[in-house]
C-alpha cells in the first residue's frame, strides 16, 4: 500500500434507523445493489431418512424434524444463517418474526 492510499471502515445505518425496512438514507454509491436477487430461506427443521422409509411416505404421514416445537427458526440469505425468529400469521399467510440477528463476527466464528 502506498503513502496516498487511505484504508476506512465501511458505516452501515443500523437496521432501527431504517423506514419500513429500508434505508432512508442510503448511500447513493450503494444504490447499484438494491435490485440484486437474494435467496431467502427459513428452515422450520431438518431430518435424514433412508429412501426405504421415504418411499413408505403417504398423505398423512408425520416427517419428525430436529428441531423442538417452539425452538427459534433459521433466516437464511445466499445460504448463510442472517438471523432466527419465530413463526407469525400475516393475511393467513405464515411468515417470521425476527427474534435474533446475527452479527458478522458471529457468522465468521460459525463459518470456523
């Protein structure tokens, strides 16, 4: 690195000082990213089955999932755990309530 090059700390707005879940304010040089597609996942659970017992699956059925009733739900973006919360009914619809976000050191310490 030369003498002339300056290395700064990036400042994001903090999620409380958004409106209606956007930025108000966001950085103009940050606009180009506000269209790119991100893949959005919540995971109720996960289970392991052999095909045997896959196959024997009908209308009815019960899959049993890791996870406890009650127990957070994953909020995942690109594949990678953002954030956990709880289920909400929205308009009959089910969606999340956001209970934990994740800060970036902690997602480095998971990706260990």
């Amino acid at each position: 690195m030369s003498d002339s090059e300056v290395v700064r700390d990036l400042e994001f707005q903090s999620l409380q000082e958004t409106d209606g879940g956007r930025a108000s304010e966001l950085d103009p040089s940050l606009n180009f990213i506000l269209d790119i597609p991100l893949k959005v996942t919540v995971e109720l659970g996960r289970t392991k089955m052999l095909i045997d017992d896959l196959l024997k699956l009908a209308k009815g059925s019960v899959v049993e999932l890791s996870k406890l009733a009650g127990e957070p739900m994953e909020v995942r973006i690109n594949e990678r755990l953002v954030a956990r919360g709880e289920v909400v009914v929205v308009n009959e619809k089910f969606g999340v309530r956001l209970t934990d976000i994740i800060s970036s050191s902690e997602r480095n310490e998971m990706s260990k």
